[in-house]
C-alpha cells in the first residue's frame, strides 16, 4: 500500500489513496501505522475517497483508531496530496468531510504546493452541537475544577469540540496534567480537545493543544482557529491573528459567514506499507 508522510506545522499524517478500494476496518489501520515504535508513525491516518458532492473525499483516523469529522492540519496535507498526485487538477477545489464540504486554496512557490488556505466554516458555540450535558445554551468563560485546579474555559464546535483556557504562561507540564482530564471530563461526552492559549498582543497567541485520541500534539489546526475565534468572540483578540504552537504558525482571518486558516502543508517522504 503506497503513502505519503506529511505534516502541517509539526502535526504529522500518513495519507493513502483509498479511491479504488473498499477497506472497512481503517481504524485497525490507523492504530497500527501511526504506532511511533513498530511502524512509520503519525499522529493520524488520511483516506483519500470518492466524492459525489466534492471533488474528493477525506477520512481521517485518529492515531488510537478514532475516527474524527474534521482535522484541520490534516486537511492542508490532504490537499497538497491530493494536488501534487494529480488526483485533482485545479488549484480552488472542495474536499468532502465528515464535518461538510470545504473549499482549500493551494498556493506555490517554485512550483511547489506550500501554503494552503481553508475555508473552516463557522464553527458553533451551541452546547448541543458540542455534545455537552449541560443546561446553558452556551459553554463560555466557565469554571471547571480539574483535580487540585480551577480552570476558566470556554467551548466550541470547530469541526470537532475544542474547550480553550487562557493562561499567563503556557506550561507544558500543565498541558499534560490537566489535558487528559479536561478532555475526558464527564460534561463532554464525546471528549474534547483541549488549548491552552497565552495571547501576546490582539493579534498574535500562542497555544499548546491536548488532543483527543492523540495526546499533546506539536500543532492543532482546528484547536488553533477554536482559539482565535472564542478569542475574538470575547473581545480579546482582533479578526486577523497569528497563532503560534511548537510545530509552526498559522494565520486566522474570521469573516462574518466563515473563517480562513493559511498554513504550511509539507511533504516528509514515501513509501509502501505492510499492513
């Protein structure tokens, strides 16, 4: 089975062209591949399929064999897969997901994919959409007490659920700690993925992401336009933000109707996998 490795700021997938096969048991796959120690490793598995409604399709796999409706790095690498492998000719397209069409731009230097905008859509702050027991229509700026912490955070659906926490300082060690449990707080019962974000000015943060399924993560880019969009909504930050983590940075423009993320999409190597 031929792949491709790519990563998006850090955060690395192996991609397959699936378009003419008919697997139903990715998510063995997926846990067998993304495994660091025994096989190449990445923190999630992409399928390339047919689309009826698109120009392509995307399934993406967590690396504990989870499927997710959307992955926000992993669609850059999905696109610039798609695109340099010829699968789509055109440099505007749309890509199916488990989460809605998107729209993806491809941009190049040297005739080389580089940069790929995003249209992420809109996102919801409605509990409901995020999958919470909870009576308040609304998850923002709450207090959770998380083992011998109190945490102010606030929830969205950006594709999947995302709770961000504003600290001073991000601390990696925190990230950690309170990532799982945040995560798998009773409240949310699908999980959530979970940002820690340290703003530096009203146009740039930077964030640590915990993310479900995964585990920390160098980069999150739906976690990172979950940032900058409850940011904004809070009136902490400004429309256009740069939002740095470990892996890279990424540019969010948020728009009345939609939300644009700008990254880096680059090829890592390839080969065939025995699976």
């Amino acid at each position: 089975m031929e792949f491709w490795k790519l990563h998006g700021i850090g955060n690395d997938f192996i991609v397959i062209d699936q378009r003419f096969n008919q697997y139903d048991e990715y998510e063995k796959i997926a846990k067998k591949v993304c495994n660091r120690k025994f096989s190449v490793g990445a923190d999630g598995l992409l399928i390339v399929k047919k689309s009826n409604i698109a120009d392509v399709k995307m399934l993406y796999y967590n690396s504990d064999g989870s499927i997710a409706s959307m992955c926000g790095n992993g669609l850059r690498c999905f696109a610039k897969y798609v695109y340099d492998n010829e699968i789509v000719l055109k440099e505007n397209f749309k890509i199916e997901t488990l989460d809605g069409i998107k729209e993806v731009n491809i941009n190049k230097e040297d005739n080389i994919t580089s940069l790929v905008k995003v249209n992420m859509g809109s996102g919801s702050f409605l509990c409901k959409n995020i999958s919470m027991i909870h009576t308040m229509e609304t998850f923002l700026e709450q207090k959770i007490k998380v083992k011998d912490k109190e945490f102010i955070v606030s929830s969205m659906l950006m594709g999947v659920p995302h709770t961000v926490v504003f600290v001073d300082d991000i601390n990696l060690n925190d990230v950690h700690k309170y990532g799982s449990e945040i995560e798998k707080n009773k409240m949310f019962l699908k999980g959530t993925n979970v940002n820690f974000v340290k703003i530096e000015d009203n146009n740039n943060i930077k964030v640590a992401t915990w993310e479900r399924g995964c585990g920390y993560t160098l980069g999150c880019g739906t976690g990172m336009t979950a940032s900058a969009v409850i940011g904004n909504f809070l009136r902490k930050l400004d429309k256009n933000v740069y939002v740095t983590s470990q892996g890279g940075c990424v540019k969010i423009d948020i728009n009345e109707d939609c939300i644009y993320m700008t990254g880096p999409a680059v090829k890592i190597c390839e080969g065939i996998l025995e699976v």
